[in-house]
C-alpha cells in the first residue's frame, strides 16, 4: 500500500510539472504580442534604412558637384542662364542616361560623366538610383527658375508622392539650406543646394557650406 501511494503522488506531481490550457494560452498571446509589435516597427525602420541610403546617394551628389566646379572653374552644371533641366530616366539602367545625355541634357549628362565609372555599359543598372529601385530624377535650375521658387522653398507629402516629380532631387543654385529646411536665394552663382523629400524623416538640404 506504501509503495503504491507513493507512485501516485509522484504521478500527481509530474502532472503538475506540465503546461495547463492558461499556460498555453497566456504563451501564445505574449508570442502573438511580440509579433505585432515588430510588424508594426518593421515598416519603420525599413523606411529609416531607404532614408539612410538616400542620404549617402546625395552625399555622392555633392561629391560629384565639387568635381564638377573643379573641372569647370567653378561653374555648376546645368544651364548658362539658370534655366530648368531635368533628367527623368526612363528605366534604372545607365544607358537610360545616356539616351537622355546625346540629346544634350545636361542634368542627364552631369550624372552620367560625373556619378558613374568611365568603363559603365549600357546595361549596367545606374549609380544614382533610389532605394526604391526607381531611378532618381533630377531638376537643376537657379532659384526661382525651377521649381524651388521664393513662393515655394520647400517639400510637402504632395510632392513626394506626385507621379510627375517624385523621386525628383532639386538641384538649385543661388540659393543656401536654412535651418527648417527650406531654401533661401543668394547672389553668388557658385551657392547650391540639394532638396529631396525623405520618406519618413523631413527633408534632407545640403548645400555647398555643409
């Protein structure tokens, strides 16, 4: 009689030693919590990661500015007189740039020479391409020639999600980033700045002073 008591209790106790249904259920809506909470951040930081890759996109824009004006004695691409130009690819592909470069574009033209290896086919996929996939287009003009004008020096939703101009980098001479992101004219032909609508954070404006 001992022996089987003391059988019983142990299976009593290895009973208790198991996951009850309120166990169960109180893992799987922890579990269920813990992916919520990382679907809903996920989106995020993926559009903080697009942003971050934009920045150095744009980084090498200013690079390849520098080296312009180097080669040039100072003078910023696009037009003599200040006028608008735009670059809008038809495809991610350099030869996209290069069809728009012979018919003597010079936004296309100054990304093509100046943001790309000397031996780029064709069919390579470009080097100034948004996270996206989507080629980046590009407006150069003086400032209030283009669309950047003094009645309007800076970005909304509106323009990022507009099918004409989104994706648009805003290349504006005369002109000089302020503090709340927006765009102030100058005088000095030589002063540019670069526009572009970030996807979750502002605008990002860099200009030839930062």
């Amino acid at each position: 009689m001992r022996t089987t008591r003391k059988t019983t209790r142990k299976k009593n106790q290895g009973d208790l030693g198991g996951f009850t249904i309120i166990e169960v259920v109180l893992v799987l809506a922890i579990a269920g919590l813990i992916f919520l909470m990382v679907f809903i951040a996920l989106p995020a930081l993926q559009r903080s990661q697009r942003d971050t890759q934009r920045r150095n996109d744009l980084a090498r824009l200013s690079t390849a500015i520098t080296q312009y004006q180097t080669n040039n004695n100072g003078r910023l691409p696009g037009k003599q007189d200040g006028d608008k130009v735009t670059c809008t690819p038809k495809d991610s592909t350099y030869g996209a740039l290069i069809d728009n470069a012979v018919s003597s574009n010079e936004a296309c033209k100054f990304i093509a020479s100046y943001m790309h290896s000397a031996n780029a086919d064709k069919n390579d996929e470009s080097e100034f391409v948004d996270p996206t996939g989507e080629p980046y287009k590009l407006e150069i003009a003086a400032f209030g020639k283009g669309t950047i004008q003094k009645n309007k020096n800076t970005l909304t939703n509106d323009d990022y999600n507009n099918e004409q101009t989104g994706k648009t980098v805003y290349l504006t001479t005369n002109s000089r980033c302020e503090e709340n992101e927006t765009v102030v004219g100058t005088n000095n032909k030589r002063d540019y700045s670069i526009l572009y609508k970030l996807e979750g954070s502002g605008v990002y404006c860099k200009d030839n002073g930062s």
